[in-house]
C-alpha cells in the first residue's frame, strides 16, 4: 500500500474511534457516577474512576424507591406503544406502497403535517380531549398519545421497505389462489422483517425515552414512567446524582436486551442490497 493511503487508512480508524469514544463517554460517565459514595462525588473532584465503590445506590433505587414501579410502567406503556404502532404502520404501509386511491395523497399530507406541530403547543388540546374521557392519569392514555405520534413516521417508514419488495411476488401467489391478505401475510410481511424491526426499536425507544407527555398528562407515581420518576431524585435544595444515575443505568438495560433482541434482522435492513444477486 501506499504511504498516502495507509494515512488515510489511519486517519480514518481514528475518526471513528474519535466518534465512539465520544458517543460512549456520556454512558461512562454515567457508570462512574452511580458506582461513586456520596462523600466521595465532590470530595475527589473530577476523576476517570472513583478510588471507592458502592452498590448503595442501585440498593437505595431497588428495594427503597418507586422507581420498580416506574419501570414497569415504561415496559409497558414502551411495549404496548411499539406492538400498536407496528401492526399499523405496516397494514398502512403497505397500502400505501400497493394502492391507489382518489384520496391517498391527502392522507400523505395530513401525516406530514402532523410531524411539524412543536409538541409542547399540543400538550394542552391532548389533554382536554383525553381528561373527559378519564385517560389524563393512565397508562392508556399515554400510549394512545404515543402511538398517534409515532405513527405517520413509521408508516413511512415501512412503506419504504414495502417499496423494495417487487410486486411479482404477491401476483404469482394470487395466481396460485392465494388472496391479498394470504400472499401479504405469508409472503411480504416475512420480507419486511428487517423494517419491523426498525420500527419496533425506533417506536419503543421513542416512547421509553419520552418526558413531555408523561410529565403532563400523569399526575401521580402509580401511573408515572422512569423518565418522571427520575425527577422523583430532584428534590428543592439538592439533587442526588447518585441514585438518579443509578436508575439512569437500570433504565438502560432494556432498551439494550431489547435491541440485542433484534439486531440480527436490523444487520439484514442495513445490508438488504449491498450484495448483487
């Protein structure tokens, strides 16, 4: 090789270690704290390690605060919030990417255009409509809330991996006898499982990580999500970093589980086409 290209060979790994160290050193940070005593978060100043560590605060957020209940509720209202607005956005996507109808690109529009209202100047009318119907402090009305949100983007989103699928597909199934719904569900919904998966993990990180709407529309612990709960270590004189980061590194491990889950079938969206056939 060349002395010009082994620099830029070099130049470019360190650029994307670059990246990941800075994309990691956030969740480092994070650790390093909650593992930390209290008399040892100001005392030692800014250190890459504390020289004492402590389970304390996953002990204090376990067994002594709400933040179970927290949990669970984000499992939840995330899981529920993911299954709801997959199984839409893939009926709704392929009937846009197969269909056409006097009134589809109408439809189109008005999902854009609900992707450019701010949702703080939404937070008010969403909870006029759901208060009546008992749904301001429930973990239904979040996820009607967070479903009606996430999905026009999914749609989008699934109509682009139905786009891919040529249609020859399902016109050989039907000629065989098989009806739009059989050759859909047999044939181009395995297809589209790397966009499943996509959306499944973009819809349930959007909805675990969401604070606005959660913070609004619940009003009491029984009902909150962990990204309220986590507020819950924010008291009016001082802030308990160490048990907030703690909760901070439990409330990452779902997430985690869940897109080590489904990684293999994002690998095959990511690579879908990359090799010629």
């Amino acid at each position: 090789m060349r002395p010009s290209r082994i620099l830029l060979t070099v130049a470019h790994r360190l650029a994307i270690l670059c990246y990941v160290a800075v994309a990691l050193f956030p969740l480092f940070w994070l650790l390093k704290v909650s593992v930390t005593p209290n008399r040892l978060l100001y005392s030692e100043g800014v250190r890459m390690w504390p020289s004492e560590m402590t389970l304390e605060h996953f002990t204090f957020v376990i067994a002594h605060s709400a933040f179970p209940t927290f949990f669970k509720n984000s499992l939840v209202v995330s899981g529920a919030t993911a299954l709801v607005v997959t199984v839409l956005a893939s009926l709704s996507g392929y009937a846009l990417s197969r269909f056409s109808f006097r009134a589809k690109y109408w439809i189109v529009a008005l999902m854009l255009l609900t992707q450019m209202f701010p949702l703080v100047m939404l937070v008010a009318p969403i909870f006029k409509m759901l208060s009546p119907l008992g749904l301001t402090n429930s973990l239904t009305g979040l996820v009607i809330v967070y479903s009606a949100f996430n999905v026009p983007f999914a749609t989008f989103l699934m109509q682009s991996f139905f786009d891919g699928i040529p249609k020859d597909l399902e016109e050989a199934a039907m000629i065989d006898g098989a009806t739009q719904f059989v050759a859909f569900r047999q044939i181009i919904l395995p297809l589209t499982l790397p966009g499943i998966a996509a959306t499944l993990g973009f819809v349930f990180t959007a909805a675990w990580s969401e604070l606005l709407f959660a913070l609004m529309l619940i009003s009491g612990n029984d009902a909150a999500t962990f990204p309220v709960g986590l507020l819950s270590f924010v008291s009016k004189f001082s802030v308990d970093f160490g048990q907030m980061m703690a909760a901070g590194v439990l409330a990452l491990i779902p997430a985690c589980l869940f897109f080590l889950l489904i990684q293999r079938y994002l690998v095959q969206g990511l690579t879908a086409g990359a090799v010629k056939g």
